[in-house]
C-alpha cells in the first residue's frame, strides 16, 4: 500500500507530460457525433475533459470511502473501549465476591477449628482428670497394699519368739 501513492504520482507525471507532448494533436478541431447531434470540438481535449472527470469522481469516492472507514474505526474503538471496560467491571465484580467467598470459607473453618479445639481441650482435660484420678486411685491402692505388707510384718515380727529378733 506504500508504493502504490508514488506509483499514482508517478503515472499522473507521465500522463502530463504525455498530454504537454501530444498538446497540438488533443487541440486539432474534429467533427464529433452523438447520435441525435453533431458539433465540432478538439477530440482529445473531450476525451482529457472525461477522463478527469472521472478522476475526480474516483478520488471523491476514495475520499468518501476512507471517511466512512475511519468514522467506523473510531466507532468500533468506542465500542470496544466500553465492552473492555464493562469486562473489567465484570471481572472486578467476580474478584470481589470471590474474596467474600473466601472470606466465608475461612470464617467458617476459623470457627470449626475453634470448635475443635474447644473440644479438643474438654477431651484433655477430661483425660487429665481421668488420669488424675488414676495416678491417686493407683497411689491409695499402693499405700494400702503398702500399709497391709507393714501390717503382716509387725504381725510376723510380733508373733515371732523374741530370740529370733
């Protein structure tokens, strides 16, 4: 698309110096016809006269063209700027209720460790005391065994003769 401007200029340069070249023979006077009447003009400078205007008419096409093309290019900028912004918002809205999701979630496991814990702690200390209770279940039960081999002692050494002491 670069080379075809020059490439125009250039082929609108040699068409100049075509027409200055052949300038006498598009002036000589001709007999021309249109059907219903004839009248007498230089042909070549008709068919020049033709020839530019519709080259005028294809340059205001192509400006007509290009126009279009850039009101729409800029409408489609618009457009695509407001749904890039809309998916922003989207996406901004997702990410904040995907933090208050979370937010629950791990509310919600803070309270059941809390709770596990909590049950954790009753259960040891329901342990402890179980075996509290043991350890002096277990110290009474020896004092007592304890107290009944001192008993079966003195008995022993108090049934036992003198002598033998």
């Amino acid at each position: 698309m670069k080379i075809l401007g020059p490439l125009i200029l250039v082929g609108f340069f040699f068409f100049g110096v075509f027409v200055l070249a052949n300038w006498i023979a598009l002036t000589a006077p001709a007999t021309l016809s249109l059907i219903a009447f004839s009248f007498e003009a230089p042909l070549g400078l008709v068919l020049l006269g033709i020839i530019l205007v519709f080259a005028a008419f294809f340059v205001a096409y192509v400006l007509i063209l290009r126009t279009t093309m850039l009101m729409d290019a800029h409408r489609y900028a618009r457009e695509l700027k407001a749904q890039q912004q809309l998916a922003e918002k989207a996406e901004a809205s997702r990410l904040s209720e995907l933090r208050k999701q979370l937010d629950h979630e791990f509310a919600q496991l803070r309270e059941e460790a809390d709770k596990s814990r909590v049950s954790f702690s009753t259960q040891v200390e329901g342990l402890e005391e179980a075996l509290r209770n043991l350890i002096g279940e277990t110290s009474r039960s020896q004092l007592a065994y304890m107290g009944e081999i001192e008993d079966k002692l003195d008995r022993n050494l108090a049934t036992q003769p003198p002598s033998e002491q």
